[in-house]
C-alpha cells in the first residue's frame, strides 16, 4: 500500500479505541485515555490525539467533560459499532459456504451483532457484474464502517489476485479489521498479511491419498477445474507428500485440470485405464465426474476408486456414496468469529493463520468395503 493510501493517524487511533470499546475494557463510569496519554501511546502530536477523539465524540460515542475527562456515553453506541461485514462473493459455488455463513449470522445475532450479507452466486458469463457488485458492498461496508468484515476472496476468476487484492485494500484503508476464510488472497504457499481461518488442505490431501495407497491404489490422479483456488494447490502438494513417502516419483500429469461433465475429456484422460483412483478437488466436482462416469460404463469402485472433499450434505447421498474429507464448518465459523473480535480488539495482533484438522470420511466410493479392499 502506498503513503498516499496510508490510513490517517487520527483514524486509526480512533479505530483502536472503538475497537476497545466493543471489546469491553470501558464502562459509562470509566475514564478514557487523554490527549496526554493518547500522544504518549501512538507517538502522535496533539492535534493529532485531539482529532481522534472528536472522531469519537461526533459519533455520539463519547463526552467530554470540562474538568473531569473523556467519558463513553451511556446508551450511545452507534449501530456501526454492532456490524459485521459478510462478503462472499463466490458462495453459491460450493455448499461449504452456505453452512459457515449460517454458522456466523448465529454468532453474530448471539452476540448482539447485525451481519451484513454481502454475496452472491457466480452465474455463467456474470464475473465482471460480481467483481462491480464486490466493491460496491466493500464500499458499503467502509460508509457503514462496520466493526470488521469476514470475507472469502475470489476463486474462479481470471484475475483474482488482483480483484482480492484491490478489495482488501479498500477495507485495510478504511481500518477495518477483516479476517480471510478458507483461501488466501494469494497463491500457495504464499501467505498474506490478513488473519486466514481453514481447514489444514495440506493434511486432507496426504490423508486421503495415503488411505487410497493402503487400499493398493497404484496410479492415483487429482482432478480439478482450471482457475481452482489456492486451497487446491496445497491439497496437491499434501497428494504429493502421500505419495513420496512411499517412493512414488510425482509426475506433472498426475494433475488433470478439466471439465468432470465432458464425455469425452473423461474418457481419454481418466477412463482410458491411466489412473486407478482420483481424487477430486471438492465433492461438486467427484458427483458430476461420478456421473459422467455412469454414461461411460465405468464402475465405481470396481474399476476406478474416486474420492471428493469437503463432505457436503449430498455426499453420502451418491450412488456409490463418496469417499471424501469432512470440513467443520460450524468449527471454522466459531473460529473465524473469535478471530475477528480478537483483531477488532487488538490490531496490533501478528498475522495470524488458524487451520483446522480435516476428518476422512470413508465410504463406498473408495472401494475400501470391496472384497480384499483394505
């Protein structure tokens, strides 16, 4: 970010204190820092601490009292003070999204907080439409100036580094605290300098390639869509640790990036006897592969094994019932909720990068209850 997007001094002290204020540390009777005390904290000039607090004060948050100090007002609590921004630009892609936002609208209302939704399915052809709609709701979220924002960056867009990238700016320059769910801004394994709550997509990988080896699988490959999210990339390189560790060289096309409904594609590159087993990168794309598969006359799991991830509702509904890694969405949204009020409270806290624990779930599609099946 530049000097001249840099956020003002007065701003961001007063983001602070607002920040300590939901966090409790002050009550109507309590006396809040002076000009003095401000000057001395953040190394500012005084005009500077005395900004911060008109801040403050224009907002009906604060009194100041001849004589006495700087004091919250009782009951004065602006509304902002209790939103929170959802912006989840792409949650009609994948079912996961549905739960965790579900999850935190409930701890957001538990905790006397109003969500904001801010997203949107992707349909065909609307990408440009979902990156305008995407900062308009981040420019609503910055007039609101909502307590903080949780937000799932971009995935399938062509230019989503850049798309992230300029809305988390907007919110970074605004002072408000965001935290990241389930993907980075930026490509595996590089991190950036916002809080990331997900599951551990490194650990999944090599959990459900390692249980496809013991199974006697052979020539395991891992399909995804082209443009897939960072998330995918660190499943593949979990995959690739499975598969090193029991002296298997990993070789470029091992990774099949495609479309799981086309016929054809799927015959030459999966049903053609090349690989054994595939792991998919969500369960969206192991249902429609498993499909397309039935059409071809491809039995599984007697002549090819196929594994998801994410666990959705429907994945034990399939025929056959699919093998996948299970995602807490209800621990990643208690998670990612108290990561944000820990950040609202403390700005100065470290970057910080919360993984959970990913659950396999083994069903029918892995051939693991075949005859000899491990």
């Amino acid at each position: 970010m530049s000097d001249a997007d840099a956020v003002p001094k007065h701003r961001d002290i007063s983001r602070q204190l607002l920040a300590e204020i939901l966090a409790g540390k002050y009550q109507a009777t309590d006396r809040l820092p002076s000009e003095a005390q401000l000057v001395k904290r953040f190394g500012v000039s005084r005009p500077t601490a005395a900004r911060a607090l008109r801040d403050l004060q224009d907002e009906g948050l604060i009194e100041r009292r001849a004589g006495s100090g700087t004091y919250l007002r009782e009951q004065a609590k602006p509304a902002s003070l209790r939103q929170l921004g959802l912006l989840v630009p792409e949650r009609g892609t994948t079912e996961i999204f549905e739960q965790i936002c579900g999850e935190l609208s409930s701890l957001a209302r538990a905790h006397d907080y109003a969500l904001l939704f801010g997203g949107a399915a992707l349909a065909p052809g609307e990408a440009d439409a979902s990156r305008e709609h995407a900062r308009a709701v981040c420019d609503r979220f910055v007039e609101q100036r909502v307590a903080g924002v949780f937000f799932a960056p971009f995935e399938t867009v062509a230019d989503r580094e850049e798309v992230n990238r300029d809305l988390t700016e907007r919110l970074r320059g605004a002072g408000i605290p965001l935290v990241l769910l389930d993907r980075d801004v930026v490509g595996f394994p590089r991190r950036s300098s916002f809080d990331l709550v997900s599951i551990d997509n490194f650990a999944g990988g090599f959990l459900i390639a390692e249980h496809l080896l013991k199974l006697g699988c052979k020539r395991p490959v891992f399909l995804a869509r082209p443009g897939s999210a960072p998330t995918i990339d660190a499943r593949i390189a979990g995959m690739r640790e499975a598969l090193d560790r029991v002296g298997r060289a990993w070789a470029r096309e091992w990774v099949l990036l495609g479309d799981p409904e086309k016929p054809g594609w799927v015959r030459a590159r999966i049903a053609d006897g090349s690989c054994d087993a595939v792991v998919c990168a969500n369960d969206l794309t192991a249902a429609q592969l498993l499909r397309t598969l039935e059409g071809l006359h491809v039995r599984v799991p007697r002549d090819l094994r196929v594994a998801g991830f994410d666990d959705v509702p429907y994945a034990a509904l399939l025929t056959p019932a699919l093998t996948t890694m299970h995602q807490p969405c209800r621990d990643l949204a208690v998670t990612a909720f108290r990561a944000l009020a820990e950040r609202m409270a403390d700005p100065a806290l470290p970057t910080r990068t919360l993984m959970l624990a990913p659950r396999l779930v083994v069903r029918e599609s892995c051939g693991a209850y075949l005859p000899g099946g491990g």
